[in-house]
C-alpha cells in the first residue's frame, strides 16, 4: 500500500537514520549486519531527497550499568568501550548524510523528546538504517506511540539476518495506519 511521503522541502516530512556505524557495518564486529553494505546506496538517495530534513542517530555505550544495561554490557563485553571507541564512529559514508548533529543516545529505540524537539510532534518521519531487528523496530515503535506518521523504508533498514529482518518488518506491519512498509523507491516517488 502506498502511502503519500510529504515532500521535505514542504518541512513536513524528515527521513531519521538508524545508526550507521562501525559497529553495526563491520564484518569483524558481532553486530555487523551483512546487508549493511548493500542499504548504503539507499541510505544515500534517501538523505539526497530529503536535504536539510536528515538526522542521523548513534548508538553509545553510556548507559547506566546500575540498570539492565549492566547485564546487557555483561553479555556483550566488547560493546562495554568508551564512547570515543572507534566502533562507535559512524562509516565513512554516513558522515556527510546531515548537515545536523548526530543524535547520540544510550537506548535501542531513538524517539524521545529530543528527535521531536526537532521533527515537530506528529511528524511524517522515514526510518531506515541498522538493525532492523532492533533499533529501528523500537525507535518506530516508539514513534507511533508517540503520535507520528511512521513510514519504514525496509529495503534502506539493514537486519542482522534475512530472517530477523524479515520478522522485524511484518511485525512493523501490524501497526497501520501509524507504521507503512514501504521501500526507497516508493518514498521517492511520493516525495519528488
């Protein structure tokens, strides 16, 4: 089902991306996503389209341990680095995909008050990036919670199998009208 992006330059629409770091791309990294690669062209003509209206998001490791993050960063020690870890870095391709700040937050999920500060709440927002198994599923999620139109652009979201991906996608699905799946060539057509 297709469903009208508003045109970016209308200062309606905002295309969000999902954690394009070292961390998530590389193969040598336990949360390297292998189709990572392959998203990063539509990555690139989604942030092309969408201008001045592109944030880019990083996950970091700056959660409270005192939490259940303790026993995450317990499960996963290689991901319990500074901050300033190389891993962290977004990949090169990603650097120049916003003329904004990076939004760096210490959760899955991105939405929150500080992307809605930005967006405007209600918003039409794009999401796309890594994993979509897990951060994109929770910062989508979170968004139409939270009142925004939600359009998911599955083939520009990398999961960490075809399978999980999959899984993420029509669970994504079952939340219409807030969430439409969608695809990078669908969104730029509704919104040139």
């Amino acid at each position: 089902m297709s469903t009208p992006v508003p045109d970016p330059s209308s200062g309606t629409g905002w295309l969000v991306i999902i954690d394009p770091q070292a961390i998530f791309a590389s193969p040598d990294s336990a949360w390297g996503s292998p189709f990572f690669a392959d998203v990063m062209p539509r990555i690139r003509a989604l942030a092309d389209a969408f201008g001045e209206r592109v944030l880019v998001t990083r996950w970091m490791p700056t959660a409270d341990r005192s939490t259940s993050w303790g026993e995450y960063f317990a499960a996963w020690p290689f991901a319990d680095q500074p901050s300033t870890d190389p891993l962290f870095e977004l990949v090169p391709e990603a650097a120049a995909l916003s003329r904004r700040e990076t939004l760096d937050l210490p959760t899955f999920g991105k939405w929150g008050a500080e992307i809605e500060a930005i967006v405007g709440r209600g918003a039409h927002v794009v999401l796309s990036g890594v994993s979509t198994d897990c951060c994109v599923i929770s910062t989508a999620l979170a968004a139409a919670d939270a009142g925004a139109h939600v359009t998911v652009a599955a083939d520009a979201c990398a999961g960490s199998t075809a399978e999980n991906h999959a899984a993420a996608i029509q669970v994504m699905g079952l939340y219409p009208p807030q969430i439409t799946i969608s695809n990078t060539a669908e969104v730029l057509a509704n919104i040139i």
